[in-house]
C-alpha cells in the first residue's frame, strides 16, 4: 500500500509533457495593453526575459516556464492585484524558436476597506502634518497600490523629522490584506514624542571674521525646529560662493535637556580667484574677445571684486564692482560699480560712463529687489555736419535713483514647464538734483510657462516700458527703447524696429515707448531631449502711434543637463533689414 503514492507520482511525471531543447525568440504580455506600469513591472520581474535568444536544456526551460506565472502573480500585488488570472502558453515552430505569451487577467484589485492612519502626541496637533494625513493615499475605498501608500507613509515619517520630531516612532504599522474579500485593511499609528528646538549655531571655518556669516542665521535659538529654516542657511551660504563644501548637520545626539538641538556648520573655502576668458561675435559688434577676474572674497570682511571686460570690433563694455556683504536686513549686497560702454555700427553711435551705488536684497523666496543711485553721463551722434563731414554730437548727464525687482515662480530653473517670471524697473531723474531733463521711466517683462502633455510647452511672453518726459531729445539712447532680436521680436535684427534717422544713415533714435509680444509651442518628441518650436512675435517700439510689426519662425530644441539650447530662424513680415535672422540662445529665458 505504501508503494502507491511512489508509483502514482512516477504515472504522471511520464504522463507530463516534456520539454526538448529550445530557444526562446521573444516574451509578449496580454491583456495589459491599457496598464502601462503594471505591463512594466510584470515584464521586469520575469526570469525568461533574460534568456530571450539562449538555447535553453530541457530542465533550464521547463523551471523558466514554470516560474513565469508565480512571477507574473507576484509583479501585480504591489498595484493591488491579488487574484489575478494568468496563463502561459509557449508554442514553437519547426527550428525550435519558442514564442513565450503571458496572458493576464487582472481582475478585482483589492480596495483598502478600513483605514487608521493616525499621529498621536504633540505631532497630532500640528496643522502641517494633519494636512499631510488628510492627504493620505490609498483612502478608504481606493485600489491599494503599495507605491501610492509607501510615499505617503514616507512622506509623513520625513514630515515628522523636518519639523523637529526627532524622537517620533511607529506605534502600530500594519497592512491586512483578505485576498476573498478583495480588502485591504491599514493601521498604522505615529507617536510623534516632544518637538525640538533650534539651539546654537556654531560656523567651523578659519577666515571670515566672527560675527559676519552669523548675520545669515534668521532663526532665534529657542524657536522650533525647522529643517527649511537650514534650507535657507544653506543657501545664502551657496549664493556667497565663499565656499567649496558646505555641511549643515542637526546635532540631534547633543540636544540638551530642554530639547534644543545644536547646529553645526562646517565650510570649506573655494578658490579665492577665478578667470574666465572666450571669443565672441555678433552680426553688428564683430569680433571680439572676452576676459573676466572675480575675487570671491578680498578680504575677511567678505567683500568682492569683479572685473568684465567685452573687447569687439564695434562694441565694447568694461565693468567693475566692489561688493559689501549686507546680511543685517535682508539677504544682498552693497556695490559700488564704475562700468563704460562704447558701441559704434551701422545703425548707432554713442559710449557713456556710470557710477553706481546701489542695495540689493531678496525680499522673499521668490522676490529679489535692488535700490540704485546712477549717475550716468553719456554721448551720441544720429548725423552728420554736411559743411565739415564731422559728426555731430549730443551729450547729457543724469544722476537718478532706480528701483528693479525680479520675480522667479517656476517649477524647474532649467526647464520650466508651470509658472511665471517677471522683471520690473521703475527709475526717475530731475533737473532740480543736476539732471539736464526731468523724466520718469517704468519697464517690465514677463513670461509664463505652461507643460502640454508630457513634455511640451506653451510659452508666451511680453514687454512694456513707457517714459514720461517734456524733452526727450535730451534722453540718451541707452534710456530709451528699442525692438527686435532674440529677446524683443524675432526676425528683425537688434534695435531694428523703432524710429529712424532718414536715409542712407538710418540710425536708430530709440522711442518713448515699448510693446511686444510672443507666443510660442514646443514639441519633444518622445518626451525626450530633442524637440523643435514654431512661434509668432509682435510689437513694435514707438512715439505716438503704435505700429505693430510681425515676425515668424521656428526653431530646434535640446534639452540639455545644463538648461535649455536654443536655434532659431526667423523672417519678419513688415520689410525687415536682412530676409531671415538666426538666433542662439542658451538657459531658460527667466
């Protein structure tokens, strides 16, 4: 009697199909074509995808196609799929080349049926975590998808931890699953412990003065534990550029008996010169050469020097700032700058000189701001006199104050595809305080992101600036307005679109006033880096009658680890200078 169950066992190994040797061609997935993710999931977890193009021995196949349904079942739990129907069928040709279909049912996924998710302690009573708890995935009656209810755990565990509840644990973390109900039932419970508190800051480096980085710390030792609060700190540090490495660390094993946790600050100094040197060529300025020198930090006080230097043919510029670190109010700077600027083409003729003083700041996250005391004292020609063949020249000096602001809501600094940015300026000058005119002058600019589908983009910008003034003869052309180029309107060349001289000399007077506009699609194809544009610009710069000129392109895309690259090429619709105009531009336009 003994000798049956052997026997019986031996009956239906040979009553089995076998398997000869064979190689497997290629594996395809049924039945989860609408199913993106769990397709991909399924076609990871299996074995035989490995093997695709191997012959295999009878044994090696046989344990292959065995094991692809237990994987395929296993590849589905964690999108809530507990009771799925799978087979696998393997049919092979004359050559042996086997063909390996895994059909899926889903069917019902299982659906969370109670849910106890919960923070106890002081933690349970902050507005910020019971945000997070409201937003808890899976709810009550939702597939229970084990990505969607980790990263919500996690994330309420990183929660706890950022705002200072360093001692918070698990009181009960729990998933049932009743695979015959189709349910899912969660308990899982934080005790949050005490929340701590910022105690001393303490900078370990040995250059800077004392006193001077601790200006950057906004917090007052005693308040709550944040670690947005050494978001911050870290980077006002970065912004500095002091710095080559920067490590801010929570001492949360040296947190005192009235849970106050030290911070400690180690820094160590960059480079203290950098040099930049490069070629350069524009349609109008030539060739040219470039050369810059920044020294990082003078001296222990933090100050700055920076020197550029822009040497073309027909265009050159020379700037020099001394910065003082002002971290007392407001994240900035204190600078003193001298800068001139000769430029002499076809379609202008001036050079000036200003000295600068002038406060900069970050008003919030956001918003930076910069207050400035300009005198500028400039020289340019529009004709010529016909008895002597000498130019003709206009001088003017202004000493106004100016006020700029810039504004960055965006998603992504490289690649934006949600929010807006925007640039203001608003600057006024008297000839009670030594102007030779009295004038008021408003600017701005912005551009507004948004994603179509996966990686497309919408992007429209617009400009305007306006300057009220009973002489504007007397406003020289580096204050007044132009149109056209890259970033004005595309297909006519820089500071084609504006009043004139009569001819032949055509110069540009520059206008009182500024309007333009631009719209513009981009497509990546397949979602990747490579992608290509199509864009309408508008707008014109004007005295008295607005008189719109329009300029079409398109371009090419590249999505660059280093931000955006741009080419494009571009015809103007109202008689432009040049037939098409080709542009390359680098960054995200911000």
């Amino acid at each position: 009697m003994r000798l049956r169950p052997f026997l019986a066992l031996i009956l239906a190994l040979v009553a089995a199909p076998g398997w000869a040797r064979g190689t497997i061609e290629r594996v395809e997935i049924r039945g989860l074509e609408h199913h993106e993710a769990m397709e991909h999931n399924v076609r990871l977890a299996l074995s035989v995808n490995d093997e695709v193009g191997e012959t295999q021995g009878e044994s090696r196949l046989e344990f292959l196609l065995l094991s692809t349904e237990r994987e395929a079942r296993r590849a589905l739990e964690p999108f809530g799929y507990y009771s799925p129907t799978i087979t696998v069928d393997s049919p092979r040709d004359a050559n042996d080349r086997i063909v390996v279909t895994v059909n899926v049912d889903p069917g019902e996924p299982v659906r969370v049926r109670a849910s106890n998710v919960d923070i106890v302690g002081p933690g349970g009573e902050d507005q910020y975590l019971a945000r997070d708890l409201a937003a808890f995935r899976p709810r009550q009656g939702d597939p229970f998808n084990h990505a969607t209810y980790e990263a919500s755990r996690d994330g309420i565990t990183r929660r706890l931890a950022e705002r200072g509840y360093f001692d918070a644990d698990f009181m009960s973390r729990e998933v049932r699953v009743t695979r015959a109900d189709f349910a899912a039932d969660i308990d899982l419970v934080w005790d949050s412990g005490f929340r701590y508190d910022m105690g001393p800051t303490t900078f370990h480096q040995e250059f800077f003065r004392p006193g001077l980085l601790e200006k950057l710390v906004t917090w007052e030792e005693g308040s709550y534990f944040h670690q947005g609060k050494l978001d911050r700190l870290r980077q006002s540090l970065v912004k500095l550029d002091y710095f080559s490495a920067i490590d801010i660390q929570p001492l949360t094993d040296q947190a005192s008996d009235d849970l106050r946790v030290p911070i400690d600050v180690t820094l160590a100094l960059a480079k203290r010169t950098v040099y930049t040197a490069g070629v350069s060529y524009g349609t109008e300025s030539g060739m040219g050469v470039r050369f810059g020198m920044e020294r990082r930090y003078v001296n222990d006080r933090g100050h700055k020097l920076v020197t550029d230097v822009d040497y073309a043919q027909n265009r050159k510029n020379l700037l020099v700032q001394y910065r003082v670190p002002a971290f007392a109010w407001l994240d900035g700077w204190y600078t003193a700058a001298f800068s001139a600027y000769d430029e002499q083409t076809d379609y202008i003729d001036f050079r000036n000189v200003r000295l600068i003083g002038s406060r900069s700041g970050e008003l919030t996250e956001r918003w930076t701001a910069t207050a400035s005391l300009i005198a500028l004292r400039e020289r340019w020609s529009y004709d010529m006199d016909s008895a002597t063949g000498q130019r003709l020249y206009t001088y003017s000096t202004l000493l106004y104050p100016e006020l700029t602001g810039s504004y960055i809501g965006v998603d992504n600094r490289l690649f934006p595809r949600h929010g807006l940015s925007l640039n203001l300026a608003m600057r006024a000058g008297t000839e009670a305080l030594g102007s030779d005119t009295s004038f008021v002058q408003g600017w701005a600019s912005g551009t507004w992101f948004q994603g179509v589908g996966e990686a497309d983009r919408l992007i429209l910008r617009g400009e305007a600036g306006a300057t009220w003034t009973s002489d504007l003869v007397s406003m020289p052309p580096s204050l007044r307005f132009f149109a056209g180029g890259d970033r004005s309107i595309r297909g006519y060349a820089w500071r084609e679109v504006g009043p004139r001289t009569p001819p032949p000399d055509n110069f540009a007077l520059g206008a009182r006033y500024v309007l333009t506009g631009s719209a513009e699609y981009e497509h990546y194809f397949n979602a990747g880096p490579w992608g290509m544009a199509g864009f309408v610009d508008v707008g014109d710069a004007f005295d008295d009658e607005f008189d719109p000129h329009v300029g079409i392109g398109i371009g090419a895309r590249w999505r660059s680890p280093i931000g955006g690259v741009r080419v494009d090429i571009a015809h103007g619709l109202d008689d432009p200078d040049s037939s098409f105009q080709i542009y390359l531009s680098l960054g995200a336009n911000l």
